[in-house]
C-alpha cells in the first residue's frame, strides 16, 4: 500500500519571527505568551502586568485616559485579533492561546517599533465546530466574558470608550464582510480539501483501516468539510446578532454597495481595500462608514455618489446609512499646477526648495511632477527654470 507523508512547515512564534515580519530587532523583542514572559526580559513582563493592573481600574470613558491606552496598545491589532478570534468561535482562547507582542526600544521609520503592544494570532484548531462543539451558534463573547484573564480585561474597559466602540463595531464587520465572506470561505474550502485529499485518505488506512479508513474514508473525509462549510455558512447570522447585543446596538443591518473604476483609483472602506471594481458588505446603521479614495495619477476624487441623490466632497468622508444603499467613486480629471512638484496640491515656497535640492543632486529629493517646473517648456529643467519658478512665486505672493 502506497503512504504518503505531508510536513507541514510552521514558523515558530518567537523573536525571529517578529524580526522577520515586522524589521524589529531581536535583541529588543518581547513577547507574552499565555499571559506570561515568551520572549525576552523582566522588563517587558513588568510592563505588561503594569498594563494590566492599570486597564482593570482606569475610566476609558475619558477620552483622554483612553489616548493613554492607544500609546501603549495598537487598538486596530487588538480589534482585528479578537474579531477574528471571535468570528471563528475559538473554544480554547483567552488566558490560554493568547500572545501579544511590543519592541522595547523605538526605531524612528518602523512603524511597529514604536513601543506598541500588538497582537498575535496562533493554535486555532478547536474552533470551527471542531468535534461537534464549537458550534455556530455559540456566544464566543460570552466565553471571552467569562475567564479570569487579559484579554477579558481589556476588552471589558475599552468598551467603555465610544471610539473603540465604532471602531470594533467597524472591524467586526470588515472582517465579517472580507475575510469570511461565504464565497471567499467556499473556495479556499475546496482548495484546502484537494490539496490534502490522498493525505488525509492514506492517514486514515495507515492508523485507522477500520473506520475512519477503509470504505468510509472518502465519506468521512467529505462530512469533514461539508461540516467546516456549514459553520461558516450558519455562522454570520448569529455572531453578528451576539456583536449588535454586546455593543448595546439598536440600529439595523443595512446593505453598502461601493462602485469604483479601479484604473482610476483605489478605495478603502474602514479597514477594507477591496479587490474588484465592485464590493458589497453589511454595516449597522448606528456608526458611518469612512470611506477614502487614492486617486491614479493624473486624476482627483470629484465626489462620492450615493444612490439616495447625495454628493460627499473630500478624498476621506463619512457615510451614514439608514438603509441599503450604493455608493460611487466619481474622478475627473486633476488640475495641473504650475509649480507643484511635490504635488501636495499647492505651490509654494516648499516646491522651490525642493527643486533646488534636486538641481543640487541631494540624495533623496525626488520630484512628484517634475513637468510642472519646466516654466521655459523646453522639455527638461535647469537653473533657468528655477529662476522662472522663483519669480512666479514672487508675483503669487
């Protein structure tokens, strides 16, 4: 009988793997894990226990007191990770399976080197209506609520502020709408049963030839993944339910549909940068929806469009919903401004500068429209054009 063997390969959670994702050094790494010291030194588990000591008593109604906290916690790693962890019902979660991370020291230009806890998402199996628990149905807060631990901790007293509020509120639903959006959740399904089919099937008649090998391997092995797929297809309709319950959310369910030419630009709702021209998601009527749009070259955001006859200005705007609704990214063409060549949309004393710089050859003064400084239209710049530029400026003023 033929047996195949599968390995499969895991990064270690530890320091090198921080290093490797994040450009954090080793060296200052600290990670906590299961609520105690992973990696690193005293130092690091002191904080951590100060934080926690600090979050079981503060007032994060204050808005001052919670700013304090999102020095010390990236609150959108924090909203992801217990979205996630909640979403997939994860019976084995909280003071146990738990990690967060932080640099010790802050390194100008790495964003997560900035002495910010982080999350860590990790050992997720007994989830997904594993062994007939786990099920669908299942209130995961209320088993979050319901432990002695960190996590607990934190979620219980950020709530008390109402910009974390929306922004879970926001999260849960981002992720809900994205990552496991049944259709998205049916394909990788079909993929992963494929990729693993002869392993899982010769496992079986290696270790258990009598069930679940033998005449019932391919059957068990099927009812495995109808079994995951149903979990995710019952699974949004209560976990949603439990998220409006546990924020205190009296508005309904409405329906975004965002329509936008993606040669034209990119946009972002929330946290989500959709993939396609079309995307569609459900959001509670109780918070906006931020959307934001990054123009191509060449182009700038006239106006969002919704269905229901409004115009929303700005790059960045907030949408309100009272029902389903469809909104457009609409671009025109971008005013060319003689000049700008950092193209921050003005010209001023700032662009002469840097024109300047880069006739100098400074190392890193790169021009964004070098175009708009040809003042002489000869088709390249020199000092001449800089002295054109330097007289407009002038006159401007």
């Amino acid at each position: 009988m033929r047996v195949s063997l599968q390995y499969e390969i895991t990064e270690k959670l530890s320091e090198d793997f921080i290093h490797a994702h994040y450009g954090v050094p080793k060296k200052n790494v600290c990670i906590i894990k299961n609520q105690e010291l992973d990696e690193g030194d005293a130092d690091g588990l002191e904080e951590f226990q100060q934080l926690w000591n600090w979050i079981q008593t503060a007032d994060f109604s204050d808005d001052a007191v919670y700013q304090q906290l999102t020095e010390q916690v990236d609150m959108q790693s924090f909203a992801d990770y217990v979205s996630a962890e909640i979403y997939i019902n994860n019976n084995d979660w909280g003071g146990n399976n738990m990690a967060l991370w932080k640099s010790m020291e802050k390194t100008a230009g790495n964003g997560y080197a900035d002495g910010r806890w982080r999350f860590i998402m990790y050992d997720t199996e007994f989830s997904t209506g594993l062994y007939g628990s786990c099920q669908a149905n299942q209130n995961t807060f209320d088993l979050l609520m319901n432990q002695d631990c960190f996590l607990r901790d934190l979620f219980r007293s950020a709530l008390q502020n109402e910009q974390f509020r929306q922004q879970f509120a926001r999260t849960f639903m981002d992720i809900a709408n994205t990552c496991f959006a049944v259709e998205k959740i049916d394909t990788l399904i079909e993929a992963f049963y494929a990729d693993y089919h002869d392993t899982a099937i010769d496992t079986y008649n290696r270790f258990w030839p009598d069930w679940p090998g033998g005449a019932m391997a391919e059957r068990t092995y099927s009812d495995e993944k109808n079994s995951i797929r149903n979990f995710y297809h019952s699974r949004y309709a209560s976990v949603v339910s439990d998220t409006k319950q546990v924020l205190g959310l009296s508005g309904t369910l409405c329906t975004l549909t965002v329509e936008n030419d993606t040669e034209q630009g990119t946009v972002r709702i929330n946290t989500v940068i959709p993939e396609s021209g079309t995307w569609k998601g459900q959001y509670f009527s109780d918070y906006p929806v931020m959307l934001h749009a990054e123009p191509a070259d060449g182009k700038q955001l006239a106006y969002w469009e919704t269905s229901d006859g409004r115009k929303l200005y700005g790059s960045s705007a907030e949408l309100s919903l009272s029902g389903d609704m469809t909104v457009t990214a609409v671009y025109e063409q971008a005013e060319i401004r003689k000049g700008d060549v950092n193209a921050d949309g003005v010209f001023n004393t700032a662009d002469l500068i840097l024109l300047q710089k880069w006739l100098l050859a400074v190392p890193d003064a790169r021009l964004a429209d070098w175009e708009t400084a040809d003042f002489n239209a000869d088709g390249k710049l020199t000092i001449f054009d800089f002295c054109l530029m330097k007289r407009a400026l002038l006159h401007q003023n």
